[in-house]
C-alpha cells in the first residue's frame, strides 16, 4: 500500500474520531477524551477518566482538525471509491461548527452550569464568556469560504432553469440539498445510507382514490410555527412587511392575479393569504392548501393542494384517530422529494437518480456562521456581517437584508447587534428547515426552553370547506400541546447510569 494512502486513510480515521467527539460534546457537554496511548495493565482506577472542561474538548476537537487538514484531498479531487470518507473541506466545516457551538451561549460562559464539576472537583464550565471565541468561528468558516471560491471545489447552487423566474429559484433550493450519484456543487460532505423508504413515505400523501401510491401517508407535517417563519417575497418576516398582501389579515381568503405565481400558487381562485406572495424557500419547502406541487418533469406532474376534508389531499377520514398516519396540520414536506419523481413512483424515480448519500455540511451554512459569529464580533452589524448572509439570500431570490428591512415596521432592527442577531437565526431556521439544524441552534442558543414548550398549531383538517378549514378566520388551532422541555436538564442528554456507577463520572444536572 502506498505511503500516499497510508497517511490519507489515516488522516480520515483522525477526522472522524473529531467529528464524533464533536456529536458527543453537542449531547452531553463536556465529556472525556481517552489519551492515543495507555498502559492497559495500569490500575483500573486510573483508567476511570474524568470529564474535562468543555473548552478543552472543543480545542481538542478543533487540534484533531488542524492536524489532518492538510493531509486530505478536496472533495471534488476524491476517488470515487473514497467517497463518503472526511475531506479537507470537510475537516474545514466540522472546525468552523465546532467553533461556532464553542462561542455559543450554551457552552460559552454558562450560568446554569457554573457549579458542574467533575469528579476531582474541576469546573467544566467558566463562569463568563469569552468573545474571542466568536472571532475565531467567523475565522474558520471565512477560511473556507474562500478556499472554496479560489479552487472553485463547491458554491451555492444556483441558475437552475425553469418555466418562470421564480420557478427556477425554486429549482436552486431544492436542489441545494440533493446529492443524487454523490454529485453536488454545495454540499461538502456526505454519507451513505442505509438503504430503504425515505423520509418520503411519511410526508407524501396517501390517496384513497384508486391511485394508492402504497405509501403510509403524511404523518410528518409542517407545523404553523414553520409555515409562517418563511418570508415574505420581500425577504422579510411576516409581521415586519409593510408592503405584504397579507399583512392585514394573513388569514383571510383573497385572490391571486400575478402571472409571476403560476404553477405556485393558484390564479384567480380564493387563496389564503399566507399562502400568498412568499420567498420561493416557502414554496420550495411547505406544500400550502390551493398551492401547487410539481412530482415528475411531464406536463401535467403539476398537482394542486386541495386540502379539506374530503379533497383528493385532504383527511379522508372524518375525524382524528391515533391508530393511522394522518396529516394533522393541514401542510405537507416538498424537501427531500424531488421534482424529477413522480409522485405516483416517487421511490422508482428517485432511485432512478442515483444514489441519494446524506448532506452532512453543505457550504450555505458556512456563510451563515461567518454572518453570526461577526455580528457577535462587533458591537454592532456592518458591511462584512451583511455580505456573507446576502451571499444566502441571493441565492434564495430575495432582497439583500439591508434593503429590505428599509421597507419593515422595524427598519432600526437591521442596524443593532440584538436586531441582526434575531434576523440570522431566522435565516437559519428558513434555510435549513428540516434538516436538523433547528434542533441544536436552539440549544446552542439557549432558546430551547421557550421554543420546543409552545403548543404545536395548524388548521382544523377535519373542516371540509373553507370556513371550518381555516377555523372561520379566527386564525390556527392547537393540534399537540404535549410538549415539555425542562430548562436546564434537558439541554444536555442524561449519561447512563450504569456508566455513571461504573466509571464514577459526574451525571448531567437534573438527571
């Protein structure tokens, strides 16, 4: 074996080690890290690691990275049969990641952990943060930023082809996320799946007309929270939009008449106006009653949402039940389909795409790291923290931030630290919406306690007309309020006992 490949395999080995010190640390906080070499005949008790300082788990994560950085190939330079393995741009974005969640609030500087220690009575948290933190994230992702744009390895997708402008923008954000064949301009790393049904199958809808497409049905839909976090066609929120058609009642019944919306949203017919004059990521990702679904490149592969009860999209059943998959907020998933697929043979055609790996880092979200991590740098928003997230926007066809906030209820929010810092984390949740981000940016932003406790909403889908549908306009109900996370145990995972006994490590607080 050449001593090339030696030292590249090697390297990948080193990479991933990084990566799941990195899952490990975003679970539990901070956790132990086994040395490279031991005596296994040294007392047991000496090999009883404790916990280390959170910091020094992220620089230990980030020296992994730096330490193989250079020893990689670029994605676009991998052997098709190293594929799937840690590159340099890779190693690059889990660096930039594990920065960003460093300088976060969670782990930078955290009160509520101020008295965790390990067992030999060490901290594992500092009692303030540290700003600097901030600038070494923006570095990072900066740093490949421009590694990318110099040897032209990955960039946003973008210039997808369609019937309309707005179509094509469509076009660019679908296929931002797609990996078909392993084939990708944006995303920097992928994995293989195991291979079976795709998330498809739980957000496609089920008919029961004759054209059964044998899957389960939509169980997996978007809640009103999502719906109306997109923004306007303006690029700016719902409730910020002087201009927005909806912004006097978005919950009112109007029509729509601009030939700009044909094939998205239906002309000349009652539509809901929250449905109306979105970004093309809304109409990209949540399929909207009276809105239309492209699945398949014929001509007539383009449906229209009708979504009552009784409609050939809506509820078939007239009442809720827990023994079967329904679609409870009224909306569907369109990201993780394809266009290109049928929806009758929507599992047929993808395959026929190729291979689909998992989009692990893809380049948007290095830019809207070096947007954050910036304006957390500053004391307040400048020109460089608006570049990089416009670079996200434009790709997205909607204005630059600058621009359109000068037309919002708030236009000083785009000009303060706190303002900015709200309009980035709500870019984040629009452009990776439902892809797991969510999920950790909350916590990381020590947010979770207020956003994963507000009661799930949508519209009443057992209403067969648009009265009862939309609740008669009295706005969204309350489709789950089980929701319970407690602040602040349940930002990090408990560690199982039998570890805790065995190895005397300290337990997470409130476990």
């Amino acid at each position: 074996m050449p001593d090339k490949d030696k030292e590249e395999w090697k390297a990948e080995v080193v990479a991933l080690k990084a990566f799941y010190y990195f899952e490990l640390v975003r679970r539990y906080g901070p956790v132990m890290i086994v040395p490279d070499q031991f005596d296994p005949n040294q007392d047991v008790e000496t090999l009883k690691l404790p916990r280390l300082h959170v910091d020094t788990c992220f620089n230990y994560i980030v020296s992994l990275c730096d330490e193989v950085v250079d020893l990689l190939p670029s994605c676009n330079a991998k052997q098709s049969e190293r594929r799937g393995y840690f590159n340099k741009e890779a190693v690059m974005a889990l660096k930039a990641r594990a920065l960003c969640y460093q300088a976060s609030d969670l782990f930078n500087g955290n009160p509520d952990y101020g008295n965790l220690k390990n067992k030999q009575g060490e901290p594992l948290f500092s009692s303030t943060a540290d700003p600097q933190k901030w600038e070494r994230a923006a570095q990072a992702a900066i740093d490949l930023i421009n590694y990318c744009s110099e040897t032209g390895s990955a960039n946003l997708v973008s210039g997808n082809s369609a019937n309309t402008e707005l179509q094509g923008y469509m076009l660019d954000i679908e296929r931002s996320i797609q990996t078909f064949g392993w084939l990708s301009d944006e995303v920097l790393y992928m994995i293989r799946l195991q291979q079976g049904d795709g998330l498809f199958n739980y957000t496609l809808p089920n008919f029961d007309d004759g054209s059964n497409h044998t899957l389960p049905g939509a169980c997996l839909t978007p809640s009103m929270k999502m719906v109306e976090m997109f923004y306007t066609e303006n690029g700016l929120p719902i409730d910020q939009d002087l201009k927005w058609v909806g912004g006097g009642n978005p919950y009112a019944l109007s029509v729509e008449t601009d030939p700009k919306y044909t094939d998205v949203v239906v002309l000349n017919e009652p539509v809901l106006n929250l449905h109306r004059r979105r970004e093309p990521r809304f109409y990209a990702t949540i399929a909207a009653d009276r809105c239309y679904w492209r699945l398949g490149t014929g001509a007539n592969n383009v449906y229209l949402m009708k979504v009552y009860q009784g409609e050939g999209w809506g509820l078939n059943e007239k009442r809720l039940s827990a023994t079967g998959p329904q679609n409870i907020t009224g909306y569907y998933l369109k990201k993780w389909s394809s266009s290109r697929a049928t929806l009758l043979g929507h599992q047929s055609g993808l395959g026929s795409l190729g291979e689909r790996p998992a989009s692990i880092f893809r380049l948007a979200e290095m830019y809207l790291i070096a947007a954050e991590a910036l304006n957390e740098c500053k004391q307040a928003p400048d020109a460089e923290v608006y570049k990089y997230l416009n670079v996200v926007r434009k790709r997205a066809g909607i204005p630059d931030v600058e621009e359109a906030w000068k037309n919002a209820k708030d236009p000083g929010r785009v000009k303060t630290k706190t303002g900015m810092r709200n309009i980035i984390r709500q870019e984040w949740n629009i452009e990776f919406a439902f892809e797991g981000y969510r999920f950790w940016n909350v916590r990381r932003w020590k947010i979770a306690n207020v956003e994963f406790n507000e009661k799930s909403l949508g519209w009443n889908v057992i209403g067969n007309n648009a009265n009862s549908f939309y609740n008669n306009g009295r706005g969204p109900v309350v489709v789950y309020s089980g929701n319970k996370f407690v602040a602040p145990r349940d930002y990090f995972w408990p560690i199982r006992s039998e570890e805790v006994q065995t190895a005397g490590c300290v337990q997470n607080p409130g476990w």
